[in-house]
C-alpha cells in the first residue's frame, strides 16, 4: 500500500517536473529563414512522450493521468501574475497552445483503448 502512494507521488512529481521545464522553455524560437517555436515542439514532446510510455508500461490508465495532472496543475499555476506582475506563460499563440495541447493531449492518452487487454487467452503470452 505504501509502495503505491510513493508511486503515485512520483508520478505526480514527475509530470510535475516536465510541466515546469517545458513552461520554461516553450517561449524559445530559433530562426532558420522562418521562426521555428523549437521550445514549444520539444516541451509538447517530451510530455507526450512521457505519457504514451506510462501508457504503455503501466497495466492501468492511472500512472498516465497521475503524471498529466502533476503537469497540467503546474501549467495552470505558472499562468497566474506573480507579484512582481511578471507571467511565464504570456497570451501569445505559443503560450496560448502550450496551455491548451497538454489537456488535449492526457485525455487522449488517458481515453486511448487498452490494446493489451484485447489479447487472447490462448496464445502463449501470459
């Protein structure tokens, strides 16, 4: 029982993490004869990434959501003004799609059906 709280902590943790690094480093723009949002692309990959792995090593559908709310709970915090008046999410088409693209993302990670469990019986794999 313990060992699934710590778990479940660290999942949390986790998409915690990868929610704050990307809220971070989604505003970064390389230009190579067109602004290229690199940030914005490696952030929203490395949060899928986590999410479809979880997905897929996990036998439930929880270890993903646990990770996609420690994420998307520091996404919506790091949207709110701190006192100095500054943001780390700014109301520009990267901030605007980096606050939306995780939520869309966990729910369809989370909803995506269970190809594991579709497995026959009989056909040797236990």
């Amino acid at each position: 029982m313990l060992s699934r709280i710590v778990s479940a902590i660290l999942l949390v943790l986790a998409g915690a993490a990868i929610g704050a690094i990307g809220t971070i480093a989604h505003q970064l723009t390389v230009a190579w004869g067109i602004p290229i949002p690199l940030g914005l692309i490696l952030s929203l990959l490395a949060y899928t990434s986590l999410l479809v792995g979880l997905r897929l090593l996990g036998h439930s559908r929880l270890p993903a959501l646990l990770a996609a709310l420690g994420a998307i709970a520091v996404i919506l915090l790091f949207t709110q003004q701190s006192g100095g008046g500054s943001v780390l999410i700014p109301n520009n088409l990267a901030g605007q799609v980096w606050l939306v693209a995780p939520i869309l993302i966990a729910a369809v990670v989370v909803a995506w059906p269970d190809v594991q469990g579709r497995r026959r019986v009989g056909d040797g794999i236990s």
